[in-house]
C-alpha cells in the first residue's frame, strides 16, 4: 500500500516542471466571470445576506407546505392535527421574522443611504 502511494506521488512529482515552465499566468477573470475583477468585502457581505435570507425564507415556505401536509394527512387523529398546527404555526412565525428582517434592512438602506442588500440576481444556465 505504502510503495503503491509512493510511486504515484513519484509520477505526480515529475509534472511539476512542466507546470513551473508556463512564464505567465494571466489571472484575470474573463466572460461571464468577468464581474469578479469589481468584488469587494461588503459586496460579498451583502451578497452572503441577500442569499442567507433567500435560503431561508424558501425553508421556512417549504416547512409550512410539509405542515400543511401533515395536517392533510393526519387523518383526524387529534395528537397529529395538534403536531401539524404547532408545525404551521412554528413557520409562520419563522417567515414573519425573515420578511421583518428584510423590512428593517431596506428601512437602515434607506435611512442611513447604504447598501446592505444589493441585487441578487441568479443567472440561468
């Protein structure tokens, strides 16, 4: 096992030359990635919470569909109606928060005149 590992890492060796030959790397972003090259700590902040409150909002929308769901099928039984209500109730609470989360961050953009939240968009493929 140990010789098998040794003569690969000895093959993986003898390309590390041909890599180091290449004189110039260019490193800048092109075509669709281009946009990167204008990337800064509070667009990648933003970016994160603008994705962090999508991500979100989509669970707790996806949360209230199963609880729905379960009160569909619960089949009258009045311990699974009561688990499937507390279940609705819980992501209702958990959407009120994210949509007044949301509310007060455009509130602090507008009155403060920063960008916390900038516009997301996902591209299709």
């Amino acid at each position: 096992m140990i010789s098998s590992i040794k003569n690969k890492l000895q093959y993986a060796l003898l390309a590390i030359p041909a890599f180091a030959a290449t004189e110039n790397i260019d490193l800048t972003p092109k075509d669709n990635f281009a946009g990167l090259a204008d990337l800064s700590f509070g667009g990648i902040v933003s970016g994160a919470i603008s994705l962090i409150l999508l991500v979100v909002a989509l669970v707790f929308f996806f949360v209230l569909i199963m609880g729905g769901l379960r009160w569909v099928m619960s089949g009258g039984d009045q311990k699974n109606v009561e688990a499937a209500r507390n279940q609705i109730t819980n992501a209702l609470i958990g959407l009120a928060i994210v949509f007044a989360t949301f509310a007060i961050m455009k509130l602090i953009e507008t009155i403060f005149g920063i960008t916390i939240l900038s516009n997301l968009t996902i591209k299709p493929f």
